[in-house]
C-alpha cells in the first residue's frame, strides 16, 4: 500500500486539512485490507490476480469486505432485485396457472414471459411522474425513498452466512423486528402525503392491519427467542443445529409469525390496503412514474426481508451442506434457497383465496391470531422450563 500512496508535507492551514484527509483516507483504506473478506474459493484465482494490480486491489478488497459485500450483493441491493424480478414473475404465473388463464407472454413468450417483469421496469423508468397539485409535494416526493430504504435496512442485520453479515451485533433479531415496525410509518406518510380521499381510506386500512399484526409478529418472535435465549443470529442457527429447527420446537409460533408476514405484506387474503377494485390502490394511488415502480414493490421487499427473518428464526438458517468450492457462499446458497421457497408459498395464497374484509381481518386479528401468539410464548416458557 506505501508504493500507491504517497502522503506528501504541505504548509498553511489549507494544506494541514489536506494532509489530515489524506491520512484518514489512507486509514481507512488500511483498515479495510486488513479487515477479513468474504472467501470464496474457486474465485480465488481471479481475486488474487486482482490484488496484484494498483487500484484496482483496493477495489477487490473493498467489494469482499463482509459490509459491502452484504451491502452490495447478498442480501443486498443486487439480490433485493433479483428477488423482486422473480417473485413477481412466479406469482402472475402461478396465479395464471391455478386459475386458468394466461399469465405474463406478451414478453419473451419462449421463456415463459419471464422477462415482462423487466420490461415493467423499463416502462416505469421512463414514464412521467406526476406530481398532483394538493399534495404536500415535500413529502410526496420525499417519503417513496425514506420508505424504499426503511425496507431495505433489515436485511444488513440478518446474516445469511457465518461469514457475511453487513452488520452484526448480539442483538441483531431484535433491531430488524423494530426496523420492520418502523418502516410502516413511511407507508402511512405515503398516504398522508397525497392528500386525497381513496389514498386516505387506504392509508386507514393500512394503519389498522399494522396495529393487528405486529402484536403478533413481536410475540411470535419473542416466543422462539425465549427458547433460543439470545438475539444472536450466529447463536441462533448454532443452537437449531445441535438441537431441532424453531418450527418444530414452536410450530405455534410459526404459524403466528406466517399469517402475521401475510398480512404485513398485503398478501391474499389480507390485501385489504391494495383493494383495487374498492379504493383504486390503498396509499400508492396517486403515484405514477418510476415511483409507482418503487411503491409497488415495496411489499415484495418487505416479504423478501420477513422471509429471510422466518428463515433465521424457524428453518435453521444457513444450515446445509457445505460446498467446499463455494466457501462463505455455500451458507448463503442454503439461505437463499429456503428464503425463496418461503416467499414462494406465501404469494400462492393469491390463487386460492378471496379478500377479507377489514372488519373480519381485524376481528382474526385481535381474537385467533392473538391467542395464537400468546399460546406459543406458553409453550416456549413450558419448553424452557422443561
């Protein structure tokens, strides 16, 4: 590293604040090389041909560095997208399927249409957006991306391998559930924002399915943490390994956190928010353009996150058989499959059934659902005295 950089004396205030940059970029960039890298063995030969090139060895280092490799790549932005591109294709086709019609073939029809959620994109991408005159154009225009980040957040708290986390603390379970819970309030200020009468019913309806569920995914999640003792996800999937997976320990829990993500995510039969056919589009009704695009696909991130979380909590985690050649990533490859299959159950509540209304869901909510999660924080108190 002193051969490419070279910190060279200067004199004068301006040039003692030039110096002192320069030597906090030069720590950092130390700081970075010598932190541990993500280890993938069969790139190895690539990689350590790349750090034998200036520059572009700190830029290796920097992209493996377990942070922004998280960041970055998995579970990252990268794999957000990737997840959002193909949850959404399987979901139209496999309600297609089950209903008997056609799903996405407009697009790529030798492939199944698989590429009409890209052409989605596209379109949104260069649509207009436009801004209606009585909404609070601050907020409006503003509140898409605090809510885009929000979602996004809790995935750099959940591990998907020993080694790669993007950040990691013994309490990592307990920061992503409160992170989850505060992204809602992003939604309700989507719908404030627009100032209009169907966005404000939707917003409604939105603010009391989040008083309904999330009682029942904290206790869900406090039940199997009771038996776990520790908020450490590192210890969590440890501890399932040595002993069963949370959901057979608690399958109440399970089934309470399941039907809570269901209803987080508007998923059938709780897209109550979303009912297109009463209240045009809940809280995004207003919005047009690439930023419809970031609204509409903020439930599927937000399965996406809780899918991981259930994966975590409830089927072991990484938990697979290692692959040598794939080193950190044969952990991530177990998780993303268990991940995927989650997310893949969850959106074929689509085919097979109808919508509740808001009064039968909240009234499953506050009664079923409810007993349901204080009866698995019973049977984990009972597992742990036992």
């Amino acid at each position: 590293m002193d051969t490419y950089l070279q910190l060279s004396p200067t004199s004068g205030p301006l040039g003692s604040l030039t110096s002192q940059a320069f030597q906090l970029i030069y720590s950092i960039i130390q700081y970075i090389m010598t932190s541990p890298q993500v280890s993938i063995p069969f790139l190895n030969p690539i990689i350590q041909f790349l750090y034998k090139v200036p520059v572009i060895t700190v830029i290796v280092h920097l992209l493996l560095w377990r942070p922004i490799f998280a960041l970055i790549f998995f579970p990252g932005l990268i794999s957000v997208t990737i997840a959002l591109i193909y949850i959404i294709w399987f979901e139209r086709k496999l309600t297609a399927k089950v209903q008997w019609r056609f799903g996405p073939l407009e697009v790529s029809r030798s492939i199944g249409g698989f590429l009409q959620p890209f052409a989605d994109l596209f379109r949104y991408t260069f649509q207009e957006f436009v801004v209606p005159r009585q909404v609070d154009r601050n907020y409006f225009v503003h509140a898409p991306a605090i809510a885009f980040i929000l979602s996004t957040l809790p995935a750099l708290l959940i591990p998907i391998s020993p080694g790669i986390y993007g950040i990691y603390t013994p309490y990592n379970v307990i920061l992503a559930v409160a992170l989850i819970t505060i992204f809602n309030i992003a939604i309700i200020l989507l719908g404030w924002a627009s100032n209009d009468r169907f966005t404000y019913i939707g917003t409604i309806r939105e603010a009391l399915l989040y008083t309904a569920y999330e009682a029942i995914m904290i206790l869900s999640v406090v039940s199997i943490l009771v038996i776990y003792g520790s908020a450490d996800p590192l210890s969590i999937v440890n501890w399932q390994v040595n002993h069963l997976p949370g959901i057979i320990m608690n399958p109440l829990a399970f089934l309470a956190i399941w039907i809570a993500t269901l209803m987080a995510t508007s998923r059938f039969p709780f897209e109550i928010p979303e009912a297109d056919t009463e209240i045009v589009l809940g809280p995004y009704t207003e919005y047009s353009g690439v930023i419809y695009g970031l609204v509409m696909t903020m439930s599927y991130e937000k399965l996406y996150v809780l899918s991981m979380l259930i994966t975590l909590l409830f089927l072991s985690g990484w938990a697979g058989p290692y692959i040598p050649p794939l080193g950190d990533l044969s952990g991530a490859l177990w998780f993303g499959i268990k991940t995927y299959i989650v997310m893949m159950i969850m959106v074929f509540t689509r085919a097979v059934y109808g919508r509740y209304r808001p009064d039968q869901a909240l009234k499953m909510s506050w009664s079923t659902l409810l007993g349901l999660a204080v009866a698995s924080l019973l049977l984990s108190l009972i597992i742990k005295l036992l």
